[in-house]
C-alpha cells in the first residue's frame, strides 16, 4: 500500500451525527464506542444527536472526537489499512497513541476524558480563545501577537498560511484590528479555552500527575510523531510521559510534523475522524502526495477498495 500515515483530527471538528454510522459497519468501531460507553456512559448516544453547542464543551467535545477518531481508524485496519506512522492534532494525538498501543482503549478514553476535564478546568480560571490566522505567514503572526498584549501566543502551525493564536480575550481583540490591518484573516476557533498556551500550565500539572499515578504509555507498535517536538514519542516511558503531558500547554508544531513524515517516505496520508480540517492542511503544506478523508463506513470502505486496486492486492 505504499507509505501510509494516519492523521486523527482533533478539536474544532466536531459536528453532530458524528461516527454513529461506523456502529453498524464495523465490529471494531463498535467495540471502541462500546468501551467509552462503558467508562463514559452515553458517548455515543451524545455523538449521535448532541446539538453543535453541547459538542462544543470541552468536556463533551474531546470524549466524542476521540471516539469517533479512533473507531475510524480501527474500521481501516480491520479492512487492511495500516499505517507506517501516525500524527494526532492536539486531543487527535491521545487517540494516536491509542492506536498505536500506548495504551489500551479504555485507558486511552480514561485519559482523554481526565485531559478534557483539567483542560476545562484550567479553561474556567484563565479564560481565552482561539483565532485563525490566515493570509499571513508564521513570522508574521507572531510579530502581530506580540503587539496584541503579553497574553496572546501562537500555537498551532497549522499550515504556511495558517497559524493559530491563543489568548486572552482582550489580546485577542486587539489581534484582530493588527490582522485586518496587515491584509490577513481571523477566524474564531470553535473551543472554549487558550489551549496549547500558558493558560494551560495547570493542565500540564494535573495531567502529570494522572500518568505518574499509574497511567504511563506502553512502547509503542507504530512511530507517533509529537506535536510538542514534530519528531516520534520517544522510546522511554519517562520521556514519552513528559512529552504526553505538556503537550497541552506548548504549541503544534503541525507544518514541521508533515515535512517530516514526508522526509521518512509517506506519500499518503489518511485522516480519520471529523470533518476535513486535516486533509486540507495537508493539501496547503505538501506536493506530491495522496490525502483522504476517512469519518463515514462509506468513506472506510471507498479507502481501502482504493488502496488495495491501487497495489493489486
């Protein structure tokens, strides 16, 4: 199947009747939804009817993608797609390493569901948003943030042209006047909180302290690349654990995780979960490469009829 790597979305592309229709379709992705209702009860039903905005509470948002990104992955691999490597974006990168056997999925869901809840914790204390920036580069916006007040970072290198703020909600106002004026856009991100910023230093702590209780990751059975350093988790539990708590509190390094899993030999790049926000960025950051969107059964099946055509098996 050539070079393959899955990428699992992660907040922001949440959006109702998500996944339900994987159920049916696929054991596997039954078995995942099946588990978090379990730990969580009523997962499944909320991505099935939950309005827009229940889905955008952190709290209910980060159980639901989760589910929804790692059934689908699973549905692929139970019709024989498997990736050399995975990359997760933000709360996609727990459901990574789940996939790749950091951790069972129940414990995966244990820790994604103990991450929303300090990160809306945090949230509630230091409140914040998020912006969108595009039409402008990197260097750019973090010359503009600067200038919009002490409380305003960047922290998503999503794209060349698209790198997102995170902020005080008076630092970003002031973002938005600078961004106009310098002929870019901002576009409110659909989270409740200035993740991957400061603000989230307490997050960090806590969840530190859930994966020192017990809750470390396993090695690993596929490379997962770090939004926190854009290389693979390392090896040792110790580090893996460090590198798996602060990643809350620091910047996606997402432009630089794609040039380097392009760099190690993947052509072809599989988002799994909600919506489409993945694939895109990968369309705008690299040439020469195949990119799906995989969050429908129909969709699971298109991909793996697909790929399987496209090697002869």
């Amino acid at each position: 199947m050539g070079s393959i790597a899955f990428l699992f979305a992660g907040q922001g592309a949440q959006h109702p009747a998500m996944g339900v229709d994987l159920i049916e379709a696929s054991p596997a992705a039954a078995e995942v939804f099946a588990i978090a209702d379990e730990v969580r009860p009523g997962t499944s039903e909320q991505c099935r009817s939950a309005s827009k905005e229940e889905l955008s509470q952190t709290e209910n948002t980060q159980p639901c993608v989760f589910v929804h990104d790692l059934a689908a992955a699973t549905a692929l691999r139970e019709r024989g797609v498997v990736p050399a490597a995975c990359a997760g974006f933000s709360l996609g990168e727990v459901a990574a390493l789940t996939f790749a056997g950091a951790f069972d999925t129940r414990a995966g869901f244990e820790l994604v569901c103990e991450r929303a809840a300090l990160m809306a914790a945090a949230a509630e204390r230091h409140p914040g948003g998020m912006r969108a920036v595009i039409k402008l580069d990197a260097v750019q916006v973090e010359g503009l943030a600067k200038q919009a007040g002490e409380d305003c970072w960047p922290v998503n290198y999503n794209s060349p042209q698209q790198t997102v703020v995170a902020g005080a909600p008076e630092a970003l106002q002031a973002l938005d006047v600078l961004i106009k004026e310098a002929g870019g856009r901002a576009m409110k991100v659909a989270v409740l909180g200035a993740f991957h910023s400061p603000y989230m230093t307490e997050a960090t702590e806590g969840l530190a302290t859930y994966i020192q209780a017990g809750h470390a990751p396993s090695p690993l059975l596929i490379p997962v690349m770090a939004n926190m350093t854009a290389a693979p988790y390392p090896a040792d539990p110790r580090a893996a654990s460090d590198v798996l708590a602060n990643q809350v509190s620091h910047a996606v390094r997402w432009v630089d995780t794609l040039h380097t899993l392009q760099d190690q030999g993947i052509d072809t790049f599989i988002e799994v979960g909600p919506g489409k926000t993945l694939s895109g960025l990968v369309k705008r950051t690299l040439s020469d490469v195949r990119v799906y969107s995989c969050e429908t059964a129909e969709q699971v099946a298109a991909i793996a009829d697909e790929l399987a055509w496209s090697t002869g098996l």
